[in-house]
C-alpha cells in the first residue's frame, strides 16, 4: 500500500505540475485504479493458506503500481 500512495503522489506531483488542466482526469483515472469497493482482502476464502493469500495480494497489489507507472510513463 506505500509503495502504491508513493506512486499515486508522485503522478499528482507531475499532473499539478505539467497537467493542470487534466488534473481532475488523471485523479479519477487514479481512483479507478485503487479504489476498491469490496477491498479483495476480505472476498478472499477464510480458509485460504496464509502462504497463498499473500501470493494473491501481492500479485493484485503489483497489477495495481504497473497500471500506476503506465499511467505515470503516459502523462
């Protein structure tokens, strides 16, 4: 999650910058990205490995920071 909030900074840092006028944009475009209505910590099965759940996560979390730095390497 830090290294997502990192990354998400460092886009809004670039978009007040370079992008002022697409800032409302490339937020909402952010918030499509991170925001979870139902977060997947809690839809995964109770009974799932702790070894496989952090798999999961950690996978779905690393989908989420590429889809951030395309974002980042777009604006």
């Amino acid at each position: 999650h830090r290294r997502l909030a990192e990354k998400e900074s460092e886009i809004m840092i670039l978009a007040d910058k370079e992008f002022p006028q697409e800032k409302e944009l490339i937020l909402n475009t952010i918030r499509a990205i991170l925001v979870e209505a139902i977060p997947l910590e809690e839809q995964l099965p109770e009974e799932l490995p702790v070894k496989e759940r952090v798999r999961i996560l950690n996978e779905y979390y690393n989908l989420k920071y590429e889809a951030l730095e395309s974002l980042m390497a777009h604006l």
